[in-house]
C-alpha cells in the first residue's frame, strides 16, 4: 500500500512526485528502458532512470529532454500490467491542464526541458481524457505560444476528431499497441481492442499525409504531427515470442507509416496481478528487439528474415545479437567480397554498420581494398574478418557455425550488463 494524502490536499508537488513516477512506465522515449549506470541508484548526474524528464529525437535529430508525466493516474481500465490499473492500490493524483501548463512553462523557462510529453489513465471517458491532454496543448500553444515539441499520447477509444486536434498541437502523437497479439489483449488488457488501435493509427497517417500534401501547396496550412506517430509494445508480459512481435512491429511500419516503434520489458509492478509472470524477462531481450528493428529500418532485412534468426522458440538469441544470428545461420551468404558486393550485401556483414559500409563503398572508387584498409574503416576488424573477403585475406578456417558463435560472443561479462 503506497501512503496516500488525500488528492484535495495534494500540493504541486506531491502531485509531480505521483505523476511523474506512474509515467516511467511508458517507453515512447528514446532513454526509457536503458539501464542504470551509476552509483547512486539511479539517480545520479547523467540517470536516465529518475522520474520526471526523459529524452527523445526531435525531428532535426537533436536530443532533447522532455517533461514526462501524466494528467492523472486514475484510470477506468483494468489492463493487468499497468499499475495504474482501475484495481491497482497506489497513490492517485490529478493535475489540471492549467497546472500541466504552469509546471511546463516553469520548467522550459529553467532551461531544464525542451519540451513536454504527456501521457494519462482515463477518467470519465476517453473523450473526456482526451479533451483535457489536447487542451494542456492548446494553452501552451495557443495562450503561451510556446514553440517547444509536444508528444501527447492519445487514447484510441476518443472519438476521431478530438484526436486530430491533438495532432493539430503536437509535434508527435502517439497510441500504444501494448501487446502483439489480440488475444494477448483480451487477456490482459480486456477493455482495449486491436482493430480499435490500428484503426486510429490508420486515420492519423492518413492526416499526417494530407497535412504534408497542404503544406507544399500552401504554406500556411496547419501542421499535423510532424514528428510523426510512434507506438509501445509491451514484452514478456505475455507469451507472445520475439517472431510474433517483429511481425508485428514490422506491419504497423508498413502500414502505417510508425516513426518508431519503441519495445519495454515488462517489469513486475507493485501490487501485481495475478495473471502476470512473477519475473521480468531480461533486458537484454529488450535490447535484441531493438537490433532487429534496426536491422528492418536501416539494414534492408525483411521481418522475416530477421525472425528467421530467432531459436526453435521463436526468440532471438540472448548471447549474440541478430544480425551476427543470421549470418550464422546463413553461413552460404558469405563470404562478402567487399571489393565488389552491393551496399545491401557489405550491410548484412556482423560487425559492419551503415558508417562503415559508406566508407568502405566510397574508399573503393580510388582503389582495391586490403584486410588492413577495412581495419581501418571498422570499429572492429575481428568480428567482421570471418565474413568478408578481400584483395589479401580469404577466410579458411572457423567455417563452423558453433565455433564462429564461441569466439563472437560477447563475454558473458559484457552481457551482464544489460
Ligand atoms: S488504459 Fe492505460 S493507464 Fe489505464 S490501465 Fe490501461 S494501460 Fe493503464
């Protein structure tokens, strides 16, 4: 039992502490889900664990850092992995939007953040929800003319057109599929539905098109969303395999146009629901997950491909990381002459990313490349060595899958760290 004060005599700052602590849940930021990687538990200089600001890309590329809260932690849903669950015993707060406003202004004023995002559990109804997070918007931009980026997490039971309004305010929208499958959400998160989801996934590409087709006619016309939709998907809270969930992520990519799609662990919550497993999956699959998008955004890999990488179970291996899975487990594709393969194939080499092929496919206009010239254009020639071939190295020996596995392995140290 969390200790409670009674919301009418909540100061701001109690309400902040509940608020900001219920919004770490959600991963839709680029520094959520990363671990902790100093002393103070946490929350020492450079954490990205504390609560209250998180950090993502803006569309210019920049990081920023960002106000992550919620309106409120009420919520009328009874999603079993949530902590803020209608069922959950903890702390409730609820702020206005003029407070939402005011602890913005506050702390972009300060220098601390660069913008706001903002999530909430539903209260009253989805429309009302939703009202109340486009009206925190509409204030800043309208009233404050505050020019910093806006990520509103919208809910996808609000009715179409409230959720075009928040588009009309946010730099990013963005609505959670939580689990990969339907029956994943029938069972644990009973009054939210797929078709539901993607099909206000599907109306808000469709605005983010139209408002990019406006705006080359007219300048002028309204902005919707420019940085795009993105979405969460929760892991290991049910029994969903890595397969299922890169075939999913894959498909919302395709068909709706999802700047990102971000993956959490799930971690075991206070006042747990029964139905849930007791223990987190490792982090470390969380990681592999996120190579594998990579490795369909940037690398050319099919969803199936990189599923084609996963074990007998349908996960990827937690030992090596997919990309080095797959070529090992497709040993005929190599290996790669980098004197003379495409781009597409020097990408599928373990070891090689999208900086190195560019300066490997640049330094072999002026000539013919050595072992030692590709030592120089790689972070590291030992991982890549085994694959590629060039003017004065061919490799003979390690053709065996295991052996290849044992020496490229991170050591077990390394994995530790995740
Ligand atoms: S709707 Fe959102 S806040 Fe409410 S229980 Fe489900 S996941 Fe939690």
């Amino acid at each position: 039992m969390f200790p409670t004060v009674p919301m009418a005599q909540q100061t701001l700052r109690q309400k902040l502490e509940i608020l900001a602590d219920a919004a770490k849940y959600d991963a839709s930021c680029a520094s959520s889900g990363t671990a902790k990687k100093n002393s103070l538990g946490g929350k020492g200089v450079g954490s990205t664990e504390g609560m209250g600001i998180c950090h993502a890309y803006a569309p210019d590329g920049r990081c920023i850092s960002l106000l992550k809260i919620l309106l409120t932690n009420h919520c009328i849903f009874d999603c079993h992995y949530c902590i803020n669950r209608k069922s959950s015993n903890v702390a409730r707060a609820r702020f206005t939007p003029r407070e939402v406003v005011d602890l913005t202004l506050n702390f972009y004023r300060r220098n601390y953040i660069e913008g706001l995002f903002l999530s909430s559990g539903i209260v009253r109804s989805a429309n009302h929800t939703m009202e109340q997070l486009v009206e925190v918007a509409r204030i800043l931009r309208e009233e404050h003319d505050f020019r910093g980026y806006i990520h509103l997490k919208t809910i996808p039971e609000a009715d179409a057109e409230i959720i075009h309004q928040a588009g009309l305010y946010a730099d990013r929208v963005s609505i959670n599929v939580e689990l990969p499958t339907q029956a994943g959400l029938t069972r644990l998160a009973p009054d939210k539905n797929a078709g539901q989801i993607e099909g206000a996934m599907g109306r808000t590409r469709a605005r983010i098109i139209e408002a990019k087709d406006e705006r080359k006619r007219f300048r002028h016309a309204p902005r919707f969303a420019p940085a795009g939709q993105s979405t969460q998907m929760i892991v290991g809270a049910d029994d969903a395999n890595d397969a299922a969930i890169i075939g999913k992520a894959s498909r919302l990519y395709g068909a709706f146009g999802l700047r990102r799609v971000y993956y959490s662990a799930f971690s075991p919550i206070p006042d747990a629901s029964a139905v849930l497993p007791l223990k987190r999956p490792p982090l470390l699959r969380e990681h592999r997950l996120y190579q594998s998008d990579w490795l369909m955004r940037f690398y050319g890999f099919a969803a199936q491909e990189v599923a084609d990488a996963a074990e007998a179970d349908g996960n990827l291996p937690l030992d090596i990381d997919p990309k080095l899975a797959w070529a090992l487990k497709f040993r005929a594709s190599f290996p790669v002459d980098v004197n003379r393969a495409a781009k597409e194939q020097l990408l599928r080499v373990p070891g090689l990313g999208t900086t190195a092929v560019g300066r490997i496919l640049a330094a072999r206009r002026h000539r013919t490349l050595r072992l030692d010239d590709v030592a120089r254009l790689t972070a590291s020639v030992a991982k890549v060595r085994p694959f590629i071939c060039t003017i004065d190295w061919r490799p003979t020996l390690l053709t065996d899958r295991a052996d290849l596995r044992r020496l490229l392995a991170p050591r077990q140290e390394q994995l530790e760290l995740f």
